[in-house]
C-alpha cells in the first residue's frame, strides 16, 4: 500500500478516536420540557403515546437519546436531525408560541405528517414507521387544536 494512503488512514483513525470525546449532544431535559404543550393541547393517552413515540426526540427538549448516539460520526448526523427538527418545531416553547405561531406550526405539521414527510425516513428506519392509523389520530386531534387556536386568533383581531 502506498505511504500516502497509509498516512491518510491512521490520520483518519485518529480523528475519528479524538472526535469521539468530543461528542455533540442537545440539551435533553426530561419529560418537565413538554408539561406546558400537554397541559395546553390535552392529548389523550394514545395521542400522548404517538407524541413521544414519533415526535418528542427531535421536536422538543425531551430526546432520549438511543444507544447508537454514542458512536461518531452517527452521533454528529444525528444531532444535525435533532437540531434542525427544534429549530422547526420545538413543543417545549410551545409557551413562547403566539396563538398565531401555534395554529401556523400544527398546519406545518398537519401538512408534513399527511405527506409522509415526517417523521423523517432515517427515524423511522430504527424507530418504526408512524402508522397510517397513528398519523390520522394525529392529524385529527391536531385539526382540533387548530379550531380552538383560530378562534383565539378571531378574537384577538375583533
């Protein structure tokens, strides 16, 4: 093997050792960080399930990370997800939301979940698929919600 491709190999060995102690990780702080979105939307049980089984660990500060996100580089990809997910939708600042902001992110979501945008090929290839029945109780409590957050909106424009 030549010298070149030799020195290249033990040098990206050795990145990926010294990247390992450098791991990415979000700030994961527990089930408190979505207390205030499920007191507001009231989610039933089986809504509540398919909230956490499909949505909280990239769109809200609850992420239970899985025991793969300890090995670089899928830790960094992985945190890529996370990140950018928040950055869409983020349920722990559900608070924050005017009621405009949170009619306009459940038709954002209504639209992703009915296209099969969401969640995201790369979750579900370890995680399971959002089932077709799953995805309608979701939409269909989430139409719900809109209704309440579009008379709010009504109200505050008369």
């Amino acid at each position: 093997m030549p010298k070149f491709i030799t020195y290249f190999l033990y040098t990206a060995l050795g990145a990926l050792v010294i990247m390992q102690f450098f791991a990415p990780k979000s700030n994961s702080a527990g089930y408190q960080s979505v207390v205030f979105f499920e007191e507001q939307t009231k989610p039933s049980q089986e809504i509540a399930t398919i909230l956490r089984d499909n949505c909280y660990d990239c769109h809200s500060n609850q992420t239970n990370y899985p025991w793969y996100s300890e090995i670089t580089p899928i830790n960094y990809w992985l945190e890529e997800h996370i990140v950018d997910g928040k950055k869409h939708f983020n349920v722990s600042d559900w608070e924050k939301y005017s009621a405009r902001k949170k009619d306009h992110k459940l038709e954002e979501l209504v639209e992703f979940v009915d296209s099969g945008e969401m969640p995201l090929d790369s979750y579900t290839w370890i995680h399971g698929d959002l089932s077709q029945k799953d995805a309608k109780l979701l939409i269909q409590w989430v139409e719900i919600l809109r209704i309440g957050y579009q008379k709010e909106i009504a109200g505050l424009l008369k």
